[in-house]
C-alpha cells in the first residue's frame, strides 16, 4: 500500500502515549465485578492476534511517568512520511484517514448511525475501558471506548518471530481488522458473539472472519476513497505484491499456525479467530465483493 507522497491527513483519530484510560472506566468500577469480568471476557475474545503464551518472558516493565501523563494526539504526517518503513505512527495515521472516509461514506450510504474510533498507539502498557492491557495481548479494541489499542512494535514482532513478510499494506491490514471490530460495535454484530463459543464455525470465528473481511473490502476501495472534503483519496492503487502481504499476514496469524508455533498440535475446537486459510479467504472474499460479501453470521460455512 502506497500513500500518496503529497497527502495530508486530515483525521484526529490517532494518539499516541500512555493510556486512553479513564473512558468508560468509571461506569465500570461502578457496575461491580460482575461487569469487570464480562467486558474483560469480551475482549480477550476480540483480540486482533491473542500471543499469550506464544511471547513467554517477555516482562513488562511498570508505567513510566511519562505514560501515565496521558497522550497526544499524532499530528503533521505526510503521505511520504506513512510510506516511510520506519514510520508507523504515520502510516496508522494515513490508514486511518483512509477508513475514516472510506466507512464514513459506506454507513452514510446504508443510513446508519457512525463516529470514527479513536486508535491509541501505546508502548508496552496501558490502561483502557476494558482493563490493563500489556503489548503480549496483540491489536485489540475495547467496545465500552470505542477505541483501538495497537503496540508500534508488534508489526516487528510479526515479522521477526511470527515469520510474517512484512510491508505496508499488511500493517494496514492489522488496523483495519481492528477497525472492522468497531463497525460491528457500532451494527450491533459484535453482539452476536457468545462466551465460549469457539471452533471453526462458531461465533467468536465469524466475528473475526467478517473483521477480516470489512479490512479487504477497506483495501479494495482505499485508492477509490476520497474525503469529503474533496481532496484525492490519500492512497495509490494496490498492486499484487502488496496485497499478498496482506494475505501473508493473515496467513501469519491463523489460530492453527499460532497452535503449531506454540509447540501443541492443531486444535480446532479451540479456535478463535479463524484457520491460516480461513483468514485468507475472507479477506479476499471483502478484497473481490466488498461489505456485502461480509455476512459471515449466515454463511452455511466459514
Ligand atoms: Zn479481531
């Protein structure tokens, strides 16, 4: 995935720094354990990649100050900036403007009800609606702050000891499976997934494979996508590489490549977000059919 070298962003989506916090929090400590323990549930069942135990030793160091003082908001990027390999911070800021405009105008055009989440780049810990999280957990969204939490750092972790090629796009395709968890927050589908409930046809796998899906029908669009502003979409047509790095990457993080990656054997009664080919084909089924090719709830198979 290319960014147009001139683009501006116009989105204030993305932070970075310490804990978006505070948000939903003190519903929840009101609410009592009972509360606590259903969202945390929640959330460990929509974890973009669930590591645990696949990253074992790996200590996380207290916040530091500079963390708990909040965080600021990513301003400035440039196209050539989010095109840089180094820059992730810019590229999630470019890859967020693109899916802001591109799910503004889909939800727009299916009259529904839609505000941007806000994507929080963190380093190693940090403190959300759902809980303390550290980086061992992957990309996750918190439902109660609509928001997205992503450590810059697992995209290394994924090439380095996941084994995944790597590239622009596949790190774009990360943000827009989270991003893809916030529209079914928003449709109501997120509430169709039951605790517990796992395997390759259940409806925690669904819930991710329809994740997948809305990030390639996102992919397919972006260099259609403009803003409403009327400016030129911020991001240049696809090409074949690219997208199979996206495939490569969700190759990557299919639930029976982690098991083996693990040291244990496959096991699909215990899977939660999906097969190796799973994952790729519904993010090519959104790649070639768009939105509409996202129901997974009804598919007879996923
Ligand atoms: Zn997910």
């Amino acid at each position: 995935m290319t960014f147009r070298g001139d683009a501006n962003f116009d989105t204030s989506a993305v932070s970075k720094g310490g804990g978006g916090g505070g948000i939903g929090g003190g519903t929840i400590a009101v609410g009592g354990g009972g509360i606590i323990t259903v969202i945390l549930v929640i959330v460990s069942m929509i974890f973009g990649v669930d590591l645990t135990g696949l990253a074992p030793g790996d200590p996380i160091q207290p916040q530091s100050q500079e963390q708990s003082q909040g965080s600021e908001e990513v301003t400035g990027c440039t196209g050539a900036d989010a095109n840089d390999p180094a820059n992730v911070t810019c590229r999630m800021e470019g890859g967020a403007d693109s899916m802001s405009a591109f799910w503004t105008a889909t939800m727009q055009s299916n009259e529904l009800e839609y505000a941007d989440p806000t994507v929080q780049l963190f380093d190693r810990q940090v403190s959300t609606g759902c809980g303390d999280a550290t980086s061992a957990v992957g990309p996750f969204y918190c439902p109660p702050d609509q928001r997205i939490y992503l450590d810059e750092t697992f995209f290394a972790q994924m090439r380095d000891q996941f084994g995944a090629q790597g590239g622009n796009l596949a790190e774009m395709y990360v943000l827009a499976h989270e991003w893809g968890h916030h529209i079914q927050n928003v449709t109501g589908q997120l509430g169709r997934v039951q605790q517990g409930d796992t395997g390759p046809q259940s409806s925690a796998v669904r819930s991710e494979l329809q994740a997948d899906c809305y990030a390639g029908a996102w992919i397919a669009a972006a260099p259609q996508t403009a803003d409403d502003d009327g400016s030129a979409p911020v991001i240049e047509a696809v090409t074949e590489e690219q997208m199979q790095q996206a495939l490569d990457a969700a190759r990557t993080i299919g639930d029976d490549r982690l098991q083996q990656m693990g040291g244990g054997g496959v096991n699909p009664d215990g899977w939660t977000h999906g097969s190796s080919e799973q994952r790729q084909t519904w993010l090519s089924n959104g790649f070639n059919g768009g939105v509409g090719a996202c129901d997974t709830w009804n598919a007879p198979q996923v």
